[in-house]
C-alpha cells in the first residue's frame, strides 16, 4: 500500500480540529504586540493562554537587548554544533549562570525543550536500566520514554503507593549493572498541580535511585528565588536532575538541564539532539543571560503574577464554577461535557466577550470532561481579570445547563 494513501486514512484524535478548526480551535493566530491585550480574528481580546508569565515577551527593555545583540551577531553566529565550531563564552557563561540560578554545580545549554528532555531521557539510561514516569508526564516525556531503551513502568499520577509499588518492582529485578531512574515533572502543565517530590525522595532511603524532575512551568514562577518547584518544596538537593525550558518564564526558545559536573560532562558528549544540531544563534544565548538577570533581580514581577493569579481564581470560585486545586499559575476549569461543549465555550467567550482562553476535552483529557486553563502572567492587570470574570459569569448559565443535560 502506498504510504500517502495509507496517511489519509489513518485515524487521529486531533484529526477533526486540525480540519474543520483549523485556524480557530487549532493553530489560530494571535497578532499584534506580545501581550495580555492581542488581535484575534481583527477583534481585540484579553489574552490567558500564553506562557509568558512574567511579562517578559513584552518588556522594552528586552526588546532593545534582542534588537542590540542581534545587530552586533546576527541570528547565523555561531556556525555549527557547540561540540565542533559552535561553541562560544556566552554559552559557556550562561550555562554558570543557569546552574548558580537552580542551585546545581553544572549545567547544559540545549536548543530545545522538547528534543532535549527527549535526548536526555535517551542518553542516561540503557537496556539494563529502569525508568519509571508519571502517567501524567508531559508528551515530550513520554517520547523520551520511547527513545531508551530501558525496561519502563509508570505510576498513577502524584500517587505514592503506585510509585513504591514499581519502585520495589524494580528493585527486585535490578542486576549489578542495573540503574533505576525516576522521572517526573514539578508542574503538571494540564492541571496545576505539583509533583510530590518530597514523597519520592524521602523512598531513596529504601531503594537508591536517580531523579530527573521537568519543571517547565515551575522555573521563574516558584521558589523564593524562582528557581522551581524544588526549592519551592524544600528538597532542590533531592532532585539530582534539573530540566528547565526557556518557553515559558524567560519567555525564549532554549531549554538546559543541570547536576552534578560529572553527569554534565557525560551528557554534552551523548545528548544526541545537540551533538547533531547547530548551537543557539548568539543573540538568544545574550538575551537569555539578561532575561535570567532580569528574573532574580525582579521578585516583583513573581508576586504580581501570583496576586493576578490568585484574583483569578478567587473571582472564578465565587461565580461557581469548579477551579482544580492547582498549586501553580496554571487556572484549570473544569466541568462536564462534550468536545461540542468545549469549543462552545471558547466561541463564546472570544466572539461574544472578546476574551481568548483554550480548552481541552477527549482525547487530551477523560471523556465527558472539559477543561478550560488560563494562564496568568504578571502582564495582566485588575481591568483584565475583572472583564474576564465578567464574561465566565455571562456564559455560566449556558454551562450548566450542557452539564446538567449531560448529567440527566
């Protein structure tokens, strides 16, 4: 059969969203400056479904630096894979500067966060290892998970009594030569809430074990120094391996991992997707270190993005509506209903309120559920929060009766 043909008709969960939604449910395009206030359609919206949480993307002053670093360098400079002819001092500074920032000796610059947690994933284990994952664990996780070639279980999410049972079950098969290496997230992007890693590290009194934690949404927004989940909970040491991505706080492409030198060390001469890919052009490695700068020197900007964030909230509980107890910016609502429902809601609110926010249903969450997250950033003012409340208590009547119709 030929492969083309074979395309059309192989079946896709997102299949009909990326046909008959394309442009409105998927790939829509928010235009205009970055920001909380964008276009959508040539109709101005109030924005909650960008990860710029500090307002970065929007600031002047990085504007000016990206602007300035990009005319002394230019966005081709370096030329090559850092391993060969594309390593630079900005590279190497920026990597102290990273792991200074999440308290780790060392760390590693990467181009991506997606191929690089998928490639770090690959490089640390082999087929005598163990690796063990959240079943929440984000898709770039789950790829990851894919490429090594380690013996793989997962444990219910944030549940411990899962997590030791395939702890222990690994333990029981290990070899001398046998590693076992535990992977999770600090963040859960979906639902907001954290990793228990405390829980997790407190088992390596039982069973030794590594820990790679992926806190995309934790670096910047938690900790006192918004250095992620870990130093939020108090057990930053714990976490051997630290992942952070720039696309979300530093509001940039690029992403690092950090540990120990001697792990660092192994890993910039087997992380695939680098040792096999051209080197950060110079101007995003300078505007990242003024970004990382700007973040540790601006805990301002954390505390306006959590009273944003727990405005919000609080405003949303009151109308009635069923927010998840998450433990981070990220604002799920959820309810009952139908990927009908779900994309009503979102029409809803952008063509009759003129404000923007996703939605997930089946197959992304359980079928029969709903969730609308919102993404708040230090960007947004109290004019922003009070007419998106405005607009979830106008629709609230239409959501009740969908649920109520479903639940009859």
């Amino acid at each position: 059969m030929d492969l083309f043909d074979k395309l059309e008709g192989r079946p896709s969960p997102l299949g009909p969203f990326t046909s008959a939604g394309y442009g409105y449910y998927t790939f829509p395009k928010l235009e205009g400056p970055l920001g909380p206030e964008m276009k959508f359609n040539d109709k101005d919206m109030i924005v909650w479904s960008i990860n710029d949480y500090l307002g970065l993307g929007s600031n002047e002053e990085i504007k000016k630096i990206d602007t300035e670093a990009t005319a002394k360098y230019s966005l081709s400079s370096p030329m090559g894979a850092r391993l060969m002819t594309g390593n630079t001092t900005e590279h190497e500074e920026l990597e102290k500067e990273l792991a200074d920032w999440v308290h780790k000796p060392a760390a590693q610059l990467l181009n991506f966060g997606y191929q690089g947690i998928m490639s770090v994933i690959h490089a640390l284990v082999d087929r005598n290892d163990f690796l063990i994952y959240d079943e929440l664990s984000h898709a770039c996780i789950v790829d990851g998970k894919q490429l090594a070639m380690a013996e793989k279980s997962v444990f219910k999410h944030n549940d411990i009594e899962s997590f030791k049972k395939q702890l222990y079950r690994a333990a029981s098969k290990k070899k001398d030569n046998s590693s076992i290496l535990v992977v999770t997230e600090g963040v859960f992007g979906m639902t907001g809430d954290l990793g228990i890693l405390n829980e997790i590290i407190e088992l390596k009194k039982e069973v030794p074990f590594r820990l790679l934690v992926d806190d995309a949404h934790g670096l910047g927004t938690l900790g006192h120094d918004g250095s992620g989940t870990g130093t939020q909970l108090k057990c930053q040491d714990g976490i051997d391996i630290y992942f952070g991505t720039f696309a979300k706080a530093v509001a940039l492409i690029g992403a690092f991992v950090a540990s120990e030198p001697r792990v660092i060390e192994f890993l910039k001469a087997n992380v695939r997707s680098q040792i096999f890919a051209k080197s950060l052009p110079n101007p995003i490695v300078v505007t990242a270190r003024e970004r990382v700068k700007m973040i540790r020197n601006n805990p301002q900007w954390r505390e306006k993005l959590w009273d944003n964030t727990l405005k919000l909230r609080e405003g949303l509980r009151k109308i009635g509506y069923n927010v998840l107890p998450s433990e981070s910016p990220v604002t799920p609502v959820l309810t009952q209903g139908s990927t009908e429902l779900c994309q009503d809601i979102m029409r809803k609110l952008r063509e009759e309120h003129g404000v923007f926010v996703s939605g997930v249903a089946y197959p992304v969450v359980p079928r029969g559920i709903v969730l609308i997250r919102l993404i708040p950033t230090a960007a947004h003012n109290d004019e922003h929060i009070e007419k998106t409340l405005d607009a979830f208590a106008a629709i609230k009547d239409f959501v009740m009766d969908a649920t109520n119709k479903l639940s009859a």
